[in-house]
C-alpha cells in the first residue's frame, strides 16, 4: 500500500512555510517515517478513535489527569491529551540535540555560579549587572554558596522548536522546576498498550530509567558520609497541578513525597517527621518556587514552607535540588545572553541557536520593536506557561495598542522576539484523520556527577488548528517522542527474539518444572539433550 | 514512613470501612423498614433517624421523609454521612498516598469514586432501592481490600491502613449499640435484636456461633466479645493492636500498644464475667471512650499529634 492511497493520510499537506515533522514537501513521508505512516494507513482512522477512547477511559482511571478551568470557575479533571500519532527523531538528530543540549546547561550551571560568587561575567561587561540584580528570581540570600560539586542545575529541560529552515532553535530555559517529565513516562507507556502496532518497525529508545538517572543524580550531590542519603520530593501539595507528576516521581524513584507540614530544621539540619520520630534528609529534589521555599529568608507569608531551610543549606546539610537561586538562568531577558555565556565560559561556539530577541530596556530597540509590533512575540521576562505572551501576526489592533502601552510603561519587564515558524506534526483529529498541528520539544536533562538526557523528551502540541500555544495549560497536548536507535533504514530490524534462547537451568534434575522438562528433552532425543 | 502518610492513610482505612458499613446498615435497615414490626415483641428498633444519628447526622432528621434519608445516606455529594462522601474522602487520600498504597487499589478507589458520581447514579436508587447502590460500594471496597491483601507490601503503611479501618469498624458498631439499648430502656434490652445483625450482614455467623435466638442480649454480647467474628468490638480490638505492635519499632514503650493491649484483656474478661443482666449501653459507653483515648494516643505518638480529619493547608501555586 503506498502512503498516497491511504485514507488516514488522505489531504495531508504540509503547510508552507511550516516545516513538518513526517512529511516532506512534495506531502511523501520522509524516509524514517515511511513505516510509522503504513502503519497508521493499517490503523485507519476509526482505529485510531477508538485507540483515543481506550487511552482517555485508562488515563481516567489512573487518575493521569489535569485540572481545566472551565467556564463557570471549579475544576474539571479532564485525560491528558496525549496524540497517538508519536513524533519521530532520527539518532543523527538526537545526537546533534543532545551535545547542544549538554553546551548549554553546562554554560547556564556556569553562569548561576559566577552570578553568586565572582561575577566574571559583569566585570567582563557581558552581562549587565543591574539586568541581573533586577530579576524577581535572583536570591540575595545565596550569595556565595557553592552546593557540592559545584552543581545548580540538576535538572533541567529546554523548550526547543524548529524553524522553516529545520534548524533547532532554543524558546526558553527551564531551570528552576521544569516539569512534565512524567507525561514522558506515562505516554511511552500508554503508546505500547494502545497502539503496539505502530511500534513494530523501529527500535525506540527507552525512557523509563530517567527516574533512576534522578535518582543517582541527587545521591551523587547529598552530604551523607557514612549511610545511604536519604533523598525527598518535595510538593507544594495536592492541589497543584503537577502533583500526579511529583507523586510518579517520588514513587518511581522509591522516596518519600514530602510536603512541607512532614519538613523540620534543628540545628541547621533538615529532617522530616516520621512515625518513628525524626529523620535526617539529604537531599531535596523541590517542586516548588525560591519564593516559597523558607519564610525566614523568601516571602515571609509562604504556608508552604521550611523555616530554617535556607541556613540548612548554607551549612552544607542538604543539598537543594534545583539549587536556590537558579531562577535567575532562566530568565527570558537573560535568555539573550546565552550563546555569549557558552562562548565565554566553555569557549566553544553554540551548537544551538536563540531566537532573535530584543531586550526592551535600550531605547533605540524599544523604538524599533514597537514599530514592528505587529510583526513580533511580545512576553513578560518572569512569567512562565505561556502566561502573558501575545503573538503579533494573530493579536488584534487593540492587543497590540495594549501591550504598547504596557512595554512603555515598564520596558525592563518585557522582551520581544521574531516569529519562529514552528514546525508541525501531523495529529489525530477527532475523527481519527490527520492534521498538521504545531509542536516544540523539552528535552530534560538530568546534571549530576555528569549530564544525561534522555532520549527525546516531551512534545507538545497545539491541538487548535494553527495555534502557537503549546502549554497544557492552554489547550496543548502531547506526543510520544521517538528517537530511533540509528536513523539508517538497514538498521530498522523486525522484531525478533533474542538469539540464543537461554540454557535450561543446569544442575537441578529432581523435582518440579525443570525435572519434567529435562524429561521430555530427554524424550526429544539425544541432540535435543546436548544443547541443553 | 511519614507522619502525614501514616496518618493520610490511618484515615483512608477508616473512610474506606466507614462507606462499607454505611452500606451494609442502610440495606439493612431499608429490608427490615419495608417489612413493619413483629408483632409479639417489638424488641430493637433502628430506623432511618437512628442511622442517621449513629454515622452522626442526627440534627434535623425528625423533619425527613424515607427518600431523604436514603438520599443523605447513599448518594448525596453534600451530606457528610454519604456512602458518596466517604468514597469521595477516601479518593482524596487515596490521591495523596498514591505513590504508597499500590496502583490497582488507586485504580480501584478512583473508578469507584467516579463512577459514583456518574449521571446514571440517581437511577440506581429510585425503582430498586438502595440495594444496587449498596452492593456496588460493598464489592467495590471488598475489591480494595483484596487488592490490598494481594499488592500491598506488608509493610507500615499496611499496618496504618488496617489499623483505621478496624478503628472505624469497632467504633460503629459501639455507636450503633450505643443507639439501640438507650440506658434506662428494658424493652429494648430484653427484645430481638434481628435488626442489629441484619444491619451489619452478621446473621449467619451469628446463627453459626451462637445457638440462642437472635434476642438483644446476646446479639450486644456477640457483637461486643465475639473475636471469632471480624467485625465484633473484641476482634476490632485485637487486630488493631496486632496492627500498631507490628509497625512500631518498640511497641513495649508505645502507649497506644499497651492501651490496645489492656482493652483487650478487659473485653475478655468481661465476656467471662459481666452478668446476663448488666446494662449494655453502660458497658459500650466505657469502651468507646477507652477507643478515643487509644485513637489521641495514636495521632501523638505516630501523627505528630495531627488532628483527626484536619489537613494540612495546600495553596495552588
């Protein structure tokens, strides 16, 4: 069957300018893809609504769910929308991200260090100070901690998008408590049950050892001489959204999820209440904002956290994972000096690049962008989840007339940036055809004694026909994220079992199973027995 | 383990068993209300208003009619006393613990919860009665329980778990004797007591372990000291007791332990001594009160003195 006379496919084009994900041009699948979209034709669209109520009523279920806002104010819990149409990466591909991915993270650990320590970067006049004092995020009360081996970032996931031309771009940092890890976990793991068939012509990379990869991480930088560290998650609670995320982790890792009522410091050491009286923590991996961490140093009105937490941690007792203070990498004002960062501090050339961004604060650019207003992405620099940001091309005269009014009025608080075409994918409508929708990617990365990424990350993507906005938050989905174990068509093998079958169990030739198995290869004949 | 899992769980134990035996009582009583009384002697009563005042929720209930107890009793969202509630409460710990308690009894809790809210609920109870509702919920709890048994390491977390429910199903039991024999009342005390096992699907092991007819004295006396059946006060006891000794890293110095293990002696003894005649609710009443204490002893030492049923403040940040 070739892909042209598939019904699923049927009026799929890419749209130009967008490049997209699977398909070429000319509307062909491209050469990694050509297996996935024969087996998508096998599946048919009917097959893959009903593969779409399956996955809802088993993410109901478990409980994998996210909490909308509906129209009239209480939440809803809704599934997780997860496309099943999975987003392929070649191994060339990954390898590429992955070392850009890796320059990157080690300039923005170099950087958070230099800001609470010597201030290279200011001296040498790259970064202006008074740019970085500015940031809600930068925390006073750290200055000139240096957690064990010199790591701030431990983890972290960078929103990646690619442009017309197919080359990566990097849309934003994430620093402080990137999430969403788990949906990588759950929709591998959801792909498999539901769609299997889809799987059967490549080798995937796995992905479910990242919660060991965190784990080892966080013992690798725990203050514990003598015992095992014990390693905590720490959740604002169940109430936030990213709670069922914060629980899989914790689970998967085999730790407790603390919350911050289950948190003591005495004497400038962490512990948490157990049913056996107090317990000593060694490393925290947090889920929640600087601000909110300790009263004492943070915002004084935080119910969520850890008197005493912050002089635990200038006293080396506990490692903080992400460090205290790492907001202010990944700030979007920033943001703009990163490729500087990596060419300073590594002395290397970025492997990938910015979006074209301009930092309202001089004149002459503010000048120039809010001529071209209609034609650019405006965003507040602290915010996250796509909170704030107009796009340009789609806002209305009044939007724009707002916003103009809003730079004027605190230019620091905002950047602009050039459109990027955001590539597309193609996605399952809700009649089961294919759709061309636009994604990006947050890879996460774990920063421990070394860095690890795993294969892929997270693909989000914009269910609404020719939106930009990809957060959850918004209306966004999520796709699987394939990376293929080689990008050559020769290594796609078929499935096939490991080569030699395992032994019989030798030595064990009475009783049970194996003593009746050995008796019928003895039955089988005298070869049958020698290879046993 | 965590004080706050420890206690999350002590109080998914209790809510789970306090939907079970919410839904045993209400079949109960709704097949011996439609029937009327029994002529010759009227013996125990327990009707809607009773229940309602045993889960506690006996404030207005002179002024409802059948259909509006039987509404706050099974499926209303609002009333506390609710089957519904107690899923509901027992999903939210349920959510809190899930990465303690396994995925299938998550799985099991969360299905149970939401298709109990689901639009063709309300229909379960008009033509049929409660009893689709009530066998719903208690299969659904029994598949938790056995879930439990079959996935759950049996660990601390195990222990807490059990150690709430069995709370719960002693302290309902004392409640509901408590309601049938007030003090001062002959006839109830010297009259059958079918409603009492009924209530709590206990007739046929009443019938397999005691000979003498379903009369209120001993039915009190089998629900009180019967340690073979599972729910009596004594066998609530017991495993409760096992419960906390098996969790505790030196149940010789824990207070809830030794109080367990004293009230325990004191129900045996009792059984032995207490005379034929002696008042029930009198004997209920100083048992409940020794199970509050035991239940203070048990946020202290292991909950870092949480409170019942209060949770720590969580803002959506």
């Amino acid at each position: 069957m070739t892909p042209e006379s598939a019904p699923i496919t049927e009026g799929y084009a890419p749209r130009a300018p967008f490049r997209d994900e699977l398909f070429a041009e000319d509307g062909t699948p491209r050469p990694p893809a050509r297996a996935l979209v024969e087996a998508l034709a096998r599946l048919g669209p009917e097959g893959l609504v009903a593969a779409g109520r399956r996955r809802d009523a088993i993410f109901l279920q478990q409980g994998i769910t996210f909490e909308t806002i509906g129209e009239e104010g209480p939440t809803r819990e809704r599934p997780f929308p997860l496309d099943l149409v999975p987003r392929i990466l070649t191994g060339a591909e990954w390898r590429t991200l992955k070392q850009g991915l890796a320059q990157r993270i080690r300039a923005l650990n170099h950087f958070v260090d230099d800001v609470y320590h010597g201030r290279e970067i200011v001296r040498e006049g790259i970064v202006p100070w008074p740019l970085i004092a500015g940031r809600s995020h930068f925390a006073r009360a750290v200055h000139g901690i240096r957690p064990p081996g010199g790591v701030y970032c431990h983890v972290a996931g960078c929103d990646l998008v690619r442009d017309a031309d197919g080359t990566w771009r990097v849309l934003e940092d994430n620093v402080r408590t990137p999430s969403g890890v788990s949906y990588v976990l759950e929709n591998r793991g959801a792909m498999a049950r539901l769609v299997p068939d889809l799987f059967s012509a490549y080798r995937v990379r796995p992905v479910d050892h990242y919660p060991q990869l965190l784990l080892a991480a966080l013992r690798s930088v725990a203050p514990s001489a003598d015992s095992e560290a014990t390693v905590v998650v720490w959740t604002p609670g169940p109430a936030n959204s990213a709670y069922v995320e914060h629980a899989v982790l914790a689970r998967q890792m085999g730790v407790e999820l603390v919350e911050a009522s289950d948190l003591v410091v005495r004497d400038e050491v962490l512990y948490m209440r157990t049913t056996a009286g107090l317990k000593r923590v060694h490393a925290v991996y947090r889920r929640l904002d600087d601000d909110f961490v300790d009263p004492l140093e943070f915002r004084p009105d935080s119910l969520l956290g850890v008197p005493g937490l912050v002089r635990a941690y200038r006293a080396g007792t506990v490692a903080i994972a992400n460090a205290f203070g790492t907001g202010v990498a990944d700030d979007k004002a920033v943001y703009h000096y990163v490729p500087e960062m990596i060419r300073y501090y590594l002395g290397e050339e970025p492997l990938l690049q910015n979006v074209a961004t301009y930092l309202l604060g001089d004149p002459e650019v503010r000048e120039h962008v809010l001529g071209r207003l209609g034609e650019l992405v405006v965003k507040p620099t602290g915010e996250s989840g796509g909170k704030g940001v107009t796009i340009g091309p789609s806002a209305s005269e009044e939007e724009l007339e707002r916003i103009a009014r809003r730079i004027e009025a605190e230019p620091e608080r905002w950047i602009a940036q050039e459109v990027v075409h955001l590539s597309t994918a193609p996605t399952a409508t809700h009649d089961g055809r294919l759709a061309p929708r636009h994604v990006d990617l947050r890879p996460f990365a774990v920063f421990g004694e070394r860095i690890d990424i795993v294969p892929g990350g997270l693909t989000r993507v914009a269910l609404r026909d020719g939106s930009m906005i990809v957060n959850s938050s918004q209306g966004g989905g999520s796709k699987d994220t394939w990376v293929l174990e080689d990008g050559e068509p020769d290594d796609r093998a078929e499935a096939r079992l490991p080569d030699p079958l395992p032994p019989a169990l030798p030595d064990l030739r009475y009783g049970g199973w194996s003593g009746q198995a050995q008796q019928q290869q003895q039955a089988a004949g005298p070869d049958a027995a020698a290879e046993a | 383990m965590l004080s706050r899992i420890a206690h999350e769980l002590y109080w998914l134990g209790r809510n789970l068993t306090r939907a079970e035996i919410t839904s045993r009582v209400v079949d109960g009583v709704f097949q011996v209300e439609l029937q009327g009384a029994t002529e010759a002697s009227p013996g125990v009563v327990l009707g809607w208003g009773e229940l309602l005042a045993m889960l506690g929720d006996g404030g207005d209930a002179g002024a409802m009619d059948r259909a509006e107890a039987l509404e706050r009793l099974t499926l209303d969202p609002q009333a506390p006393t609710s089957m519904r509630a107690s899923v509901e409460r027992a999903r939210e710990g349920a959510r809190t613990v899930r990465d303690v308690i396994s995925a299938d009894m998550w799985e099991a809790i969360n299905t149970t919860a939401l298709s109990l809210r689901g639009d063709d609920t309300p229909a379960w109870l008009a033509p049929a009665g409660p009893y689709l509702a009530c066998q719903y919920v208690k299969e659904r709890v029994a598949l938790v329980w056995g879930l439990s048994d079959r996935t759950m390491l049996r660990d601390e977390a195990k222990a807490f778990l059990d150690a709430g429910s069995y709370m719960e199903a002693a302290d309902l039991v004392l409640r509901m004797l408590r309601i049938a024999f007030p003090p001062g009342d002959d006839a109830a005390a010297s009259g059958q007591a079918l409603a009492l096992l009924q209530a709590v699907g206990g007739f046929q092991a009443y019938r397999r372990a005691v000979p003498a007819p379903p009369n209120a004295r001993p039915v009190a006396r089998f629900l009180l000291f019967e340690r073979a059946y599972p729910d009596s006060v004594a066998a609530c006891v017991d495993s409760v007791h096992d419960a906390l000794d098996g969790a505790d890293t030196s149940p010789r110095n824990s207070e809830p332990v030794l109080r367990l293990s004293r009230l325990a002696a004191d129900l045996d003894f009792q059984r032995r001594t207490l005379p034929d005649a002696a008042e029930i609710g009198a004997t209920c009443e100083a048992v409940q009160q020794e199970l509050a204490r035991v239940d203070q002893d048990i946020a202290e030492r292991y909950f870092a003195g949480a409170q019942a049923g209060r949770r720590t403040t969580v803002v959506e940040i």
